[in-house]
C-alpha cells in the first residue's frame, strides 16, 4: 500500500502540480497587489471614484423599504482585468516559453520516416481476382 502511495507522489504531475499551487498562490499575490494599488486607482480615476472597487455604483432599494443597497461593478470590473493579467503573465511567461522549448525538443528529435503501408487485403484479393480473370480470358 505504501509502494504504491509512494509511486502516485513521485510521478511527475503530480509533482508538477505542487509546485503549480504553490507558485500561482505567491503569483496570485503579486497580481492582487498590482490590480489594487494601481490599476484600480487609474481606472477608478476615470470614474471619479476612490477606487475601481467602488466605481460605477447602482444603488438599489432593499426588501423592506428602509435601506438601500449598493451594486458596485466596478469591483467586477477589477476582478476581469485582474484575470485578464494573470492570464496574461501565465501564457508569456510559462505556456508561450514550453511551447517553444517543445517545438525545439521536437526539431532535435530525428525524424522516422514510415514505410508506405502496402496494399490492403481487398487490394490484393482484387488484383488476384483480375490477374486469374486474366489468365482464363
């Protein structure tokens, strides 16, 4: 039972996987800090607000009457722009760069050149059928 536990932990993806979590929770970090400190300002200056968080709000009356509530899209906006970088710094710096190291793995491998495939069985059952036809005519 051990055996195997021990050959599900030292397989490569899973490995892989870890340091995947672990990179992108410190990543993610990074991205928030930025999205927060200067992108939500800048855009939140176009809207007149203090931040994106609190730009564009709706403001809504509640269930009972007595207060209000406050829908603030520029908060959803953030949260997009916020993935649209993380998604970003992901594909440059990780997925476009193995990509290119895989499509250069592949020009050092040697290519094998595949046989033609012969004929296939119906193929030479017909040229038998037309060679005896042949012969009899």
């Amino acid at each position: 039972m051990l055996s195997g536990f021990k050959a599900f932990i030292l397989r490569g993806n899973v490995i892989d996987l870890a340091v995947a979590v672990v990179i992108g929770a410190a990543f993610t970090a990074v991205v928030n800090t930025i999205v927060e400190a200067v992108f939500n300002p800048l855009i939140g200056a176009l809207f007149n607000a203090e931040s994106l968080a609190t730009a564009l709000p709706v403001v809504i009356p509640t269930a009972g009457g007595e207060a209000e509530a406050t829908i603030y899209f520029g908060a959803v906006i953030a949260a997009i722009i916020q993935f649209l970088l993380v998604a970003v710094v992901v594909y440059f710096a990780i997925v476009a760069p193995m990509n290119y190291a895989n499509k250069l793995a592949d020009a050092r491998k040697p290519k094998v050149v595949e046989p033609e495939a012969g004929p296939t069985e119906a193929e030479l059952l017909l040229q038998i059928r037309d060679l005896l036809a042949k012969q009899n005519s």
